[in-house]
C-alpha cells in the first residue's frame, strides 16, 4: 500500500512523522508532494519519496491524505481528477465536506480533523465517512490516526466543533502555557525553568485526566487545600470568568469553521 500527502505544512508533516514515529507506515511507503522544495528535502531526510507532481503521487498512491489549505482543495481535485477512481482521499482541510471532495472526484472520501500533537504522538482527533467510503476504509484511517493519540468517529456534522475544541485545541493551550511562563518570571523564575514547569503541568494533568477515571471537579478538589493557595489562584479565575472565555473562544472558532465550510 502506498500512502500520499498533498500538502507537506505544519499539519501535513506532522502528519507524517507521527505515523513514521508510531510505526503505522515505513518510509518506503509514503509519498509526499508539495510546491515548496526546502519542505519536501526535510521530509526526505526520513527515506520517504518526495515530489511536486501531484497528478504522479494520486496516480500511483492507494491512500491520499488531501493536507493543503481549504481555499486550494477545489484546485487540487481538479488537477487529479482524472486518477482518483477508485482511490481513498482522506481529507484534513478545515471546512471541506466530504459531499464537496465526492461531487469532484472519482475517490471514496474520509473526512478527518486531527491537530499537530500527532508529531509526539498524543494528537486528538475525529474521522467522517463520506457515502462512498467502504468500512475498511474507516477502519484503516482509524488505525493510523489511533496510532498517533486518540480518535473518535463522529458525524460529519459535528466536525465544526471538533473543529473549534481539539483541531484549534492546541494554539489554546499554548496560550494558557505562556501566561503561566510570564508570571512566573515575573515571580522571579527564570524563562525557561518557567515555560518548562509549566508545561509539564500541562501534561501531567491532560495525563491524570486520561488515566484517574474521576471527574473534573473531583480532580480539582484533589489540588484544593481549604485555604490553601490553590483556592486563592481559582478565585482570580472566577472572578475573570475565564472558564467563560474559553467556552466562546472554542465557539468562536467553530464559527469561523462553519463560515469556511463548503
């Protein structure tokens, strides 16, 4: 089986060094097109076969993973058309639905949000399947998006809040994750002890989460001493209503997705 990637940015490549990393495909496998040379000599690096011909990758491709930006997807499409009968395209691009990537090729069509933690392999994402996707098909894109984190097979109507929680989930977090750093420099600690601290919390309660089986409130009691500093720092929080901004920034975001959505 031959896997392709159209689109080798920041998602598509992390696309494929998570699924080089967690063993689904080898090197030998995997094809990579993309316009730009310097991207496509880094992916090299790693044994895979690279090209700029997209119309060469569909052709000899089984699977092809469409990663480019969605105002570009209707061109690609357009320019393969006439290789993808009988082909899998698995589509990464925010908005596009899989009736749109069906009424312009041949191929049977997947849907999948997934987000850039792939690359360390703990990425969250969802898949769809268009009308004409067989359910091997769902089952081989499963195994190789399980391979990098968590997945979930949803309807396809709901990918615009997939969209706004996990898809731009990360960037959230990011944000969250330097503000720690700052106020701790602030505070006297030095930027990189800072961020590193920080970070680390971030994982290991994404992990305790995961792994303890208890509820969020229930966890958040775990950390709160009665009158401890814990309390202190969530009456700030409350009093900010930043569990409200975080629920309009995901809303927000799936907004935007559905404005974009075709």
């Amino acid at each position: 089986m031959k896997v392709g990637f159209i689109g080798c940015g920041n998602l598509g490549s992390s696309l494929i060094k998570g699924i080089l990393n967690a063993g689904a495909l080898q090197a030998e496998e995997i094809v990579a097109s993309d316009v730009s040379d310097e991207k496509l000599k880094e992916l090299g690096k790693f044994g895979i076969e690279t090209t700029t011909d997209n119309k060469k990758l569909v052709e000899h491709c089984d699977v092809i993973f469409i990663a480019v930006k969605p105002d570009i997807v209707e061109s690609v499409l357009e320019e393969t058309k006439e290789f993808s009968e009988g082909k899998l395209f698995v589509s990464v691009a925010a908005g596009v639905s899989t009736k749109f990537i069906e009424a312009r090729t041949g191929a049977r069509v997947i849907r999948v949000m997934p987000n850039i933690c792939g690359l360390v392999g703990r990425m969250a994402s969802c898949f769809s399947l268009g009308t004409r996707a067989l359910r091997e098909d769902g089952k081989l894109v499963e195994k190789l998006l399980a391979g990098m984190g968590t997945t979930f097979k949803v309807d396809e109507k709901l990918m615009n809040a997939v969209t706004g929680l996990s898809g731009s989930g990360p960037a959230y977090f990011y944000f969250i994750v330097q503000a720690l750093q700052e106020a701790g420099v602030e505070l006297g600690l030095s930027s990189e002890v800072a961020l590193k601290l920080a970070a680390q919390t971030a994982k290991g309660a994404g992990e305790v989460i995961l792994r303890e089986g208890k509820t969020l409130e229930e966890l958040i009691e775990m950390v709160c001493t009665p009158k401890g500093t814990t309390v202190e720092g969530l009456k700030v929080l409350e009093e900010r209503k930043v569990a409200d901004a975080l629920r309009d920034a995901v809303k927000a975001a799936a907004r935007r997705a559905k404005e974009l959505s075709r």
